[in-house]
C-alpha cells in the first residue's frame, strides 16, 4: 500500500533474477508506480521483431467492461510480465512496449485497437490467464493487509464491548494440537490487549472465535500468495507449432480462491456480531441510537454478504472464472469496508463522546439531538498497550483534520477514508500494528514450551492433596522415601525401553559426560539398589520425569510420576500382589470414579507368540506392536506385523486369536488351563499361569479381583519387564488413556551390578489423574480452596506495628492467619471472600483505644466483639470442630 501523494517510484519487469510479486502489481495498478521493461529483456524481444510476416493473426485485447478500473490494470501488468518472460522466439517487443507505455500514462479508459500478433503471442494472450492472476494479485496483497487491520480492530472491539478475553489465554493448551495460526491470533491478542482495564466479563462467540476465525484468515492468505508467487513468474508453455498447452491454472486458481471465499465470508459475519456486541454494550443510548442509524443505511448488512458469497459459488461451479474471480475481489471488498465499520462501533463507543464533544448536535435517522458527555470527572479507561496505540492514532489524524471536534457523521466519513487501503497514511497505520506485535516488548511476553503447564494456587491444592493420599498409602504399607538426580549417563538409560529410547531427552556434552534426562523412575531405582548394594528395599518415590513424546490431552512431556516398588527375594507373588492392591488404594482414595486394572504375564506372551510362530528375536518388537490394541484396531496392528516387522499373515492371525482373550481374571485363567490348551504344553507360558492363579486368589480373598481384568492383548512396549504386567485404565467421560502402568523386573538391576535382584512395581500417572480430578470440579461446578487461611487480621487504618502484633500472636498460636492494612471496610471484605477465608478480625482505631477486637464470621456476617486479651481463645473455641 503507497502513499499516492509521495514521489512514484519505477518497478523493473524482466532481468536475470527478477520476479514478479503481487505487490508490485498492486503499485502499478493502483498508479502508486511506473513500470519499466528491463533493457536486456528488450534487446532480446528486438530479435524477434525482424520477421514482419511472423505478426499474421489478428487479435482483440480482452479486457472486460464489469471490471474495475484497478482489476484491468492488474490484469495488464501480469500479461505484460508473462510476454516478457517467455522463452518463446516469437514473442516480439512491439506489444510489451505498448502495454507499458499505457500503464504509464494511465488513461481513463483501457481500450486498444486489434493487434497483430505471432502464434506465439497468441498463445501467451488465451492461456497466461492474466485477468485471473491480476486479481488473484491484488488479492494476495491486500489480505495481508487485511489480517493485520482486522485484528487490530477485534482488539479494540474487545475493549468497546467489555468482552471476556480469557479464551485466549487457553488456547495453547500445550498438547500439539492447536492450529499454529490460531496460536498466533491468541498471542498478538494478548499483545495488543496487555493491560487493559476495559476488557470484562462479557462472554460472546464472536470474540472467543476470534483466533480460530482470524488464523483461518492467515492460513488462506498464505495459501493465495504461494499460488501467486508461482502463478505470476511462471511461463506460459508453448507447442512446436506455436500453440500453447493446457496449464490448468483455472482450476487450481477457483480452489484456493473458494476456500478464501469461504474464510472472507466467516469473517466478514464475525464482525458484523462484533459490531452488534458493541452497540449493545454502549451506555450513552443516543450515541448508540446514532451509530445504529448509520450502520443501517452505510454498513453492509448479513444479507448482501451471503449473496456475495452464493454468486462467488456459482460462478466457480459454472466456471465462469473472470465473473468469478471479479466477484471475490468484490466480496474482499465488503468484507473489508465491514470490518472498518467495525472499527468505527469500537473507536465511536470507547472514544466518540470526547471527539464529538458536549452538546454536539448528532444526526439520528433525520432528526438533530444532542450528545452529552457523561460522567465528566470519570476517570479514563485505560486500555490496553498495543490497541492504545492503534486508537491514539486514529485520533490523531481525525484530529488533524477536525481539530477534535466534529459531527458523527463527518468523523465516520474520516474514519472510513483513514481505513482506505489506498489512502495516506494508511501505511503508516500497517507499519505501526506490525511494530506492536513485533516489538521487543511483545516479544517478552513469555509462553510455555509445549507439553509442559503451569499450575495455579488451585491446582496446586488439588495436587497437594493428592500427594498427601498417595504418600500415606505408600506409607501404609511401610515404603520409604527415594530420591534420585532429574538426569543419569545417557549409557544407564539406553537399552532399557525398547522402541521408545527415542523419547529420551539427551542433553549437550558439558564436559565429557553424555547424559539425558530420566524417561522413568524405575531405572534410576535400579541403578541405586546395583550402585549401593542393596538386596531389599521397599520404596516409594514422587518426582518429574521428561520424555520426547508429541503432546495430547493428558500426555505431557514433563509430569509427575508417583512409583512403588518392592526389591528382594519374597514369597512367590507377595510383592505382586501387594503392589496391585496398593494401586487399587490410591485409584479408590484419590475418588477419581470407574477404573479397571488390565493385567497380562510377559511369560504368558512370549509362549503366546512362540507358539504362534514369532522368531525369539522378534519378541519385543512384536509385543510393541501388540501394546498399541487400544489405539489401533487389530487390521492396523496385522498391517504393522506383516508389512513392516516381517511376519506372515497366518502367524498375525494367529497372534490375533490370543490377544482378542479378555475377560474377569479367575474365568479367563480356568478356560486357559483347561485339557489340551497350547498354552499349557509351553513352559514359559505354563508356569505363568501358575504364577497368575496364586495372584488371582490372593486378590479374590483381598476383595478386588473385580477391578482387573485379564487380557491377553496387554503387551507393555518396555524391555525389562520380565513376569505379571499391568495397566489402570480410567472408564469415566474423560478420555485419558493409562493413569497407571507397572509390572515384575527381575532381570534390569542385574545390569547394573554383578547381583540379580527381583523388584517389582508400579507407576501412577498422576498428571492424567490430576485432568481426571480438575474435570470432575469443574462438572460438579465446584472450586478449590487455594490456602488454608482461616484468619484475616484487618488493620482499619496504616499502622503496621498493629498488624505484626495481632498476627504474630495469631501465628504462635498455630493459627492459619493473612493480615491487611487498608482504611476501607469493604477491602479486607472482598479480600477474605476472594481467598474464601472463614473470619475476620478488625481492629481500628477505636477498638485499639477500647482494648477490643471485632471477629466477623464472613458467611453469615455475623460481628461480636471479643476482648483484646481472649481473641486467641475465641478464636481457637470457633475454629474447633
């Protein structure tokens, strides 16, 4: 976009390197510049004009009266391009020369008398598509110009209509899933909004859309300037004969530019609700009557937008690709003068009672009526410090036009001429939204890394309760605590979890130590059991571990893991069993709702697939397969087994007979052991359910046989697992996957010491349990107590040394306590019932003076008046259950 009053500058068309880009022919089609044809590029089109017999064909030079005056000089200036860029002999310089020559003259009218022409040119005149690539062009330039006008305007609509702007806050939710423009549109929101004091608690669709509807702006511009940069600098490719060759550039051009159709008309009705969010939201009734008037007679309506749309669709249907084209450019059109509408609602309501000024008379639907200024001593609003900006400027150059004073309708009349793309100053406007997203300032407004999340003071509560439950069954069953280094020597950690060692984050060599954040809290366990010696040990331990995972609800890449696990030489399935009882504990203390424990043996497995045939080294691999059943369907897992892991279609079905077994563990077992079952004539798979039969029996006689479930397609990807594996499965409405994994390793200390010690364990999830418990307070709308204040000692006045002696009694006491300093009443109020804290204790001036204290009970406001001297005993006998 050029400033028109500034000198014209000269853009070189042709040359060794050049390009053509769509805002080059925006300039020149607009008259911001003149057009030049490089002089190599002449000498070589020269050659060709020697032979006067080549120009036998005579031909009309299309340009359609319905288009714009700028649409025919876009189309002009990429015609002219793909004649100078043709490699073809018989394109000559003669009509170059002239289409330059009137574009630089820049006549009112666009009429050339038929032309001689080569086949050549012929070709490059029916096939180059230049009608359809210029206004393609002037698209492309202008929807950049586009999303950055109309999000600086959504910004500013947030503030006019007191909107809720948290969705934008939430978008990002760290799980790899949010459109990365959408993201961005949250962001430069959160940017332009930062600080502001106007934006409230109205909840609206038209503002939470903003990032998908305004990213889906950007996501379509982009693909429109892609087809562009190729479409305008590529050839037209021409036969032997001098005829050209089908390019289908029609039809690539009508699919993207319906999509950006499509994008055009979701924006363009997201404004236009902005716009009634905004009028509903304007407290000066005349001003809004006012502004109402005139968006009925000036702003176009829903209506002419959705037969825009439609007549856009219909003509690309039926192919009419000029019309259809032409009809974009005009949908483009209105989107935009809707969206400076837009702007006119958001500036009029936040800023117009002041441009206007007091008693202004204001044309409303005919008749004249007074504009007052309210609330005149009121203190300004202060908005935020990107969309400070944008408003300030646009009060400048009305401003400067009006010296702050005017009718609405001449400031509306102002507003639209600064928000025209071909106006001055225009770009300046561009250059100043662009330096509010891109400045340093902006640029230090954090962001988490994906995968990872912060937690609030009621999260935090949340978690700290439950690391409160889990530690105390740990404890219940005589575990002690364990903790170990965040990263190990990348060599203990390597080998030891199969396909999915490529999630290990591996840190940089500082100095001569490879080394890479702990995957899991079983390895490092193991390497201080074989590192110290150890031949027993019962132990828990809660502590972040990392992986390199792609993030999904529920899935992060650094999270907490709560384990237990039993080392030592024990009675055959103690430890086992023992480890899944506690499971059943924590899932049942932490109340988190329906759950079921999948439990399979490896031994069971790995006779499984010996005897349908897997190869023994092909075991692991196999099993990682098989652990994805409850991802994949079994067609996808045969598919992965066959194709990329070798096996033959008959093993995989074999393998599919097994793993499709599931039911309740003492059922499951007795039809596995029965006469004559394969799994019985194999060792390894036979001694498993002997091993599972002593498990089941001690879990009956414990009462919670009936929370697992045996199945046979449970694999459990990881390599050290060597006897009973399993997996706790939430069944409630949150889809979330394992909250709970574990099994028997009997064989991974060993390789770290010279001495095999059995261990057995079990991992919670507890992150996925902590989505689980925010999910179920969320749907019994119930909220977090953050502290545990029971105490706010409110100081009626400015005197500290009050505060540090009540409080500090109240603390010595052991009493949960807060204190405030503050002369109004209503402060410490709103205080305590924002913290949620039970009583209060007022002490001003006059109470000082009596020896006496105020304690009021915040939810029943009840207030009695307590001696100085027995305010701790009061205190303790009310907070006494």
């Amino acid at each position: 976009m050029a400033d028109p009053a500034a000198e014209l500058s000269v853009i070189t068309l042709g040359g060794k390197g050049s390009s053509l880009a769509s805002t080059s022919v925006y300039a020149i089609a607009h008259g911001f510049s003149l057009v030049r044809i490089d002089s190599s590029s002449l000498e070589r089109l020269a050659s060709s004009s020697n032979n006067p017999n080549a120009a036998s064909i005579k031909h009309h030079l299309f340009v359609p009266d319905f288009l714009t005056r700028d649409e025919a000089r876009a189309s002009l200036v990429v015609l002219l391009n793909k004649l100078i860029i043709s490699t073809s002999s018989g394109i000559r310089s003669v009509i170059p020369i002239l289409i330059a020559e009137t574009l630089n003259s820049n006549p009112e009218t666009l009429q050339f008398e038929p032309l001689d022409v080569t086949p050549e040119e012929l070709s490059v005149f029916e096939q180059s598509c230049y009608i359809l690539n210029g206004i393609c062009a002037l698209l492309d330039h202008q929807s950049a110009a586009l999303s950055s006008i109309a999000d600086a305007v959504a910004s500013i609509s947030c503030e006019a209509s007191r909107a809720d702007v948290s969705a934008f806050s939430l978008l990002d939710s760290g799980d790899g899933f949010a459109s990365k423009e959408e993201v961005g549109i949250a962001n430069d929101m959160k940017v332009f909004l930062n600080g502001s004091k106007l934006v409230g608690k109205i909840e609206s669709g038209a503002i939470s859309n903003i990032p998908k509807t305004h990213g889906c702006l950007r996501e379509q511009a982009k693909l429109v300037h892609s087809k562009m940069r190729v479409e305008l600098n590529s050839s037209v490719k021409i036969g032997k004969g001098g005829g050209s060759l089908s390019s289908g550039t029609e039809d690539a051009v009508r699919t993207v530019l319906l999509s950006f159709a499509a994008m055009l008309w979701d924006l363009g009705k997201c404004s236009l609700d902005r716009v009634k969010l905004i009028l509903g939201s304007n407290g000066d009734e005349n001003m809004k009557a006012s502004l109402a008037g005139l968006l009925d007679r000036e702003c176009p309506s829903s209506e002419s937008l959705k037969r825009e749309y439609r007549l856009v669709s219909e003509l690309g249907l039926d192919e009419k690709y000029v019309e259809f084209v032409h009809t974009v450019n005009v949908l483009f059109a209105t989107v935009w003068k809707i969206v400076a509408w837009e702007a006119i609602a958001a500036f009029m309501t936040i800023e117009g009672g002041e441009l206007i000024g007091k008693g202004q008379d204001v044309d409303i639907n005919g008749a004249n009526e007074k504009v007052v200024k309210k609330n005149e001593k009121k203190k300004k609003a202060v908005l935020g410090k990107g969309s400070s900006v944008v408003v300030q400027l646009i009060k400048d150059k009305l401003q400067g036009k009006g010296g702050g004073l005017g009718s609405l309708e001449n400031l509306v009349k102002d507003l639209l001429s600064f928000l025209d793309p071909k106006a001055s100053g225009f770009d300046n406007l561009l250059r100043k939204i662009k330096e509010i997203v891109e400045s340093n300032e902006s640029r230090r407004l954090p962001k988490l890394p994906k995968g990872t999340r912060d937690f609030a003071k009621e999260q935090m509560a949340i978690r700290k309760k439950a690391f409160s439950i889990i530690e105390g069954v740990f404890e219940r069953h005589g575990a002690t605590a364990l903790d170990t280094p965040a990263f190990e020597l990348r060599e203990t950690l390597m080998g030891k979890y199969g396909e999915d060692s490529k999630l290990v984050y591996d840190l940089a060599d500082q100095g001569g130590e490879l080394c890479s954040l702990r995957y899991d809290l079983t390895v490092p366990f193991a390497r201080y059991v074989a590192m110290n010696g150890i031949t027993s040990f019962k132990r828990y331990q809660i502590a972040k571990v990392y992986r390199r995972d792609n993030p999904s609800k529920g899935r992060f890449r650094e999270f907490y893991q709560c384990d237990f696990d039993i080392a030592g030489q024990y009675e055959k399935m103690g430890p086992d069993f023992e480890v899944i009882k506690i499971l059943t504990e924590l899932l049942d203390e932490l109340n988190i709702g329906q759950y079921e424990i999948k439990l399979n043996h490896r031994r069971l497995l790995d006779g499984m697939l010996e005897i349908c045939g897997v190869p023994s080294d092909k075991f692991r691999t196999i099993c990682s397969s098989i652990d994805k059943l409850d991802k994949q369907s079994f067609d996808q897992i045969k598919r992965e087994m066959v194709e990329e892991k070798g096996l033959t279609v008959e093993i995989a079905e074999r393998i599919g007979d097994f793993v499709k077994e599931r039911g309740h563990p003492l059922e499951l077992l007795s039809k596995l052991k029965q006469e004559q079952s394969p799994l019985l004539q194999n060792k390894g798979s036979s001694d498993a359910l002997n091993e599972l039969e002593i498990l089941f029996s001690a879990l009956e006689k414990s009462n919670c046989v009936d929370k697992v479930v045996f199945d046979l397609s449970l694999a459990r990807g990881l390599d050290y697992y060597t006897g009973v594996i399993y997996e706790a499965v939430f069944k409630g409405g949150t889809q979330i996957g394992s909250i709970a994994a574990g099994g028997r390793y009997d064989n991974l200390i060993g390789m770290f010491g010279s001495k095999q010690v059995p261990a057995v364990g079990v991992s919670l999830g507890i992150e996925r349990v902590f989505v689980i418990m925010e999910q179920l307070l969320k749907d019994q709308n119930q909220t977090t107590r953050a502290t545990k204040t029971e105490v706010l000692v409110s100081i009626l006045g400015d005197d500290l040394t009050q505060a540090a002696e009540l409080a500090s009694e109240i603390w010595s006491a052991k009493v949960h306590a807060e204190f405030l300093v503050n002369k109004r009443v209503m402060k410490h109020i709103d205080r305590a019932k924002e913290a949620r804290i039970p009583w209060i204790v007022f002490l001003g001036e006059r109470e000082a003076s009596e020896g006496i204290v105020k304690l009021k009970n915040v939810e029943t406001f009840e207030e009695v008046t307590v001696s100085r001297s027995n305010i701790i005993d009061e205190l303790k006998k009310r907070l006494t259950p």
